[in-house]
C-alpha cells in the first residue's frame, strides 16, 4: 500500500472507529431506556451496518480484527477515563504497569475522546521535576504519537527502571513544549502541619495506611493547644488508598463515614464509633486534581465533620475497579463499584465546593495571581472570617 492511501486509510479510521464506538456506547445507554430491547437491537444492526460497508467498500481491504478492536477500546474511552481493554498476551505487562508507573513518575494520567492528559503530579515526584503540570495533554512519548494509544501502554514508558529517562511531548494553552523525567523510586512527603497567617494548614501527601497514623498526633497537637481553625489540603491529591481516606476521616467525626455501592446495593460500610481527635472549624481546599480517596476524604470533612469545600470542582472519580475476562483470554479493566461519603451519594461526579475559585470569581487586581494561590488563600480568608463573626457573635 503507497503512502497516500495509507494515510487515507489511517484518516478514515479516525471517522469509523468513533461512530462504531458511539453506536455501541449508545446500545448500552439504550438498555438503561424503557424501549430497551428494541433500541439494542436497533443500535447493533447500526453498528453491523457501518462494519460491513466499511469492509466491502473501503478502498483497500480492510483488517477486520484492527476494527473491531479499535470499535472496543473506543467503548472503554466511553466508560471512564480510567477503563482499559488488555489483550490476553499483554496482562503480565499490564500488570506490572499499573504497579510501577504513578510510583516511579509521580505522574497520574487519564484518556477523554483518546487523549491522554495529566490528572495530577505529585509533589516530590520525577514529573515535577520534569515542570509537568495538571491538564497537560500527552501528545507523544519517547517519539511515539499517542493519539489512538492505549492508555496503560503510555504508562508502561513510565514503569521503567530507575534512572531512565522518558520523553514527552506535551500541549500546554495551545503550545507544544518537549519535557523529560527520570524514573526514580522517591517517597511521598509525609503529613506536616504549616502556618499561614496563623492558621495551621494540614499538607497530607499520598493517601496510604500509615497516613491516619501521622495525622493522629498532628491533631492531637492542636487540640492541645486549643487550635480551633484548620485548613485541610488535598490540592492535587490524586493517590491513595480509599481505606486511607476513612481511616484519616475517622479522626475528624464519627458515626456513618460512607460505603461502597455496587449497582445501587452496598457490598461495604464505613463507620467511626471513636471519639473524633479534633474538633473546630474547618476549610478544605480541593480542584480538578483531588481524586479517588481525596474525594472521599473531602465529602466526610464536609458532611461529618462540618468543613467547608473551597476551591474547583474535583475530578469526580472514586471507584473500585474490577477485571472481567472476555473470550479469548483477554480483560476488561473497569470500574465495577463506586465508594460513598456520609450522604450516600457515590462519588461518580465532581464535588462542588462551597466557596468557588475560579476564573470568573477573580477581580480584576487577581488577573496575575494563579488559581493556586487564590484558593489557599480564600480557604485562609474563609477561617479568619469565620472567627471574627464568632467573636462579634460572643461580644
């Protein structure tokens, strides 16, 4: 096949695949309709249609198998950002990526429509010393295009060993720029307690099992002191471990915490019936990189524990994801289960914060400062506020 036609060929893929994907991603809404049955079966003969005349009329033979798999990974892409179709003879490689790659790079992507971007970079991490940022769009890596590349085998690039340096070609507002990292085994930054016009702000790092246990004696300190304001950070707060996220709520309120649903039934609860560590006034600061656990963590601080959300909406995404064997060996990686905070409600949607920080809430004197910085400090504003209307309230 010359060049030309393959670069047509390659261009027409780019039509189909996202037609079959989106008439079988509509087969599976139309289940969830009241013409159920008859809109599947209209939407699979749609489907069946696009296959056979993409194969009899193509103006070269066309690969059968490539379709449909490109068809299948499109209905993944539709999911969820995080859902993956892995072949039977890649599940070992698979594997050992999901393990290696965010500890190695510090870097957590995601896919929408087949691209892949930058959820959240964690601080400390080889892609912060790479100048990686949250909503960086992965446009190659290592010389390779990404565009129509699965996900995990993006993230197999960065489970390498460590000491290996990554290439990535990045879209940052619109500019391409080339960045590198280079893999290392680091360690997150443990919880830590600072002041900022003194406030204490709880930084916490990565969510694990040990997080609760730090955190402890850090609100115990406060207590002692009889602090009564406190900021919780879970900015760009993206890995962790969704026990975790309970366990450290566990210390701010007791009672219902949340659970995990599946298919509307919950298959697991969380509940406190200890005394909470810390007691006060508490603003949590989140944005579009607070994910999975941190989302949980918030939705008990502001529910239990009486906090008050200030920042961007959050990602929207705290779930259990499960392996599903297809004919043939291969996997389905999907998300099967949704965790909940005290309201019952499954974190499959942004939080809303309380107090929004955004573009459109700056003033015009605000134009220069990131958004980073305007929510720290409306969180801080938001205390300090709080504290002066307590005291005129005393008066």
């Amino acid at each position: 096949m010359n060049r030309s036609r393959s670069l047509f060929l390659s261009a027409s893929l780019v039509v189909l695949l996202p037609v079959a994907s989106g008439v079988l991603w509509s087969a599976v809404a139309a289940q969830r309709s009241d013409d159920g049955e008859d809109s599947l079966y209209k939407y699979l003969s749609i489907f069946s249609e696009v296959f056979s005349l993409a194969r009899s009329s193509y103006v070269d033979e066309t690969d059968s198998d490539a379709l449909l798999g490109g068809a299948l990974e499109g209905v993944t892409d539709a999911l969820d950002p995080f859902s993956n179709l892995v072949s039977a003879d890649a599940l070992a490689d698979y594997e050992a990526t999901q393990a290696l790659a965010v500890r190695r790079s510090g870097l957590l992507l995601a896919r929408d429509r087949g691209i892949a971007y930058v959820v959240a970079v964690e601080e400390g991490s080889p892609a912060a010393a790479g100048g990686l940022e949250r909503g960086d769009v992965v446009a190659g890596v290592d010389g390779a295009d990404t565009r129509g590349m699965a996900l995990w085998r993006i993230e197999q690039k960065l489970a390498g060993a460590p000491g290996q340096t990554v290439a990535l070609r990045v879209l940052r507002h619109g500019e391409t720029e080339e960045r590198s990292l280079t893999l290392a085994d680091f360690a997150a930054p443990a919880p830590r307690l600072e002041e900022v016009r003194g406030v204490p702000l709880l930084r916490l790092g990565r969510l694990t099992a040990e997080t609760a246990a730090a955190v402890r004696p850090l609100l115990v300190e406060l207590a002692a002191k009889e602090r009564d304001k406190l900021a919780v950070d879970l900015r760009d707060l993206a890995i962790g471990d969704v026990d975790a996220a309970y366990g450290v709520g566990a210390l701010f309120a007791t009672g219902e915490l949340g659970a995990l649903e599946r298919r509307g039934e919950v298959v697991r609860h969380f509940r406190s019936t200890a005394e909470p560590v810390w007691k006060g006034e508490l603003a949590v600061l989140v944005d579009g990189g607070t994910l999975g656990a941190a989302e949980v963590l918030a939705a008990i601080l502001r529910d239990a524990a009486g906090g008050e959300l200030v920042g961007t909406t959050t990602f929207g995404w705290a779930g259990e994801r499960s392996f599903l064997e297809l004919s043939g060996g291969a996997k389905l990686h999907l998300t099967t289960a949704f965790y909940c905070g005290p309201d019952g409600e499954p974190v499959s949607g942004g939080l809303e914060p309380g107090v929004e920080v955004n573009e459109l809430s700056r003033s015009f004197g605000e134009r220069e400062r990131s958004l980073d910085e305007l929510i720290l400090e409306r969180g801080i504003e938001l205390l300090l506020a709080d504290g002066a209307d307590a005291a005129r309230a005393a008066a």
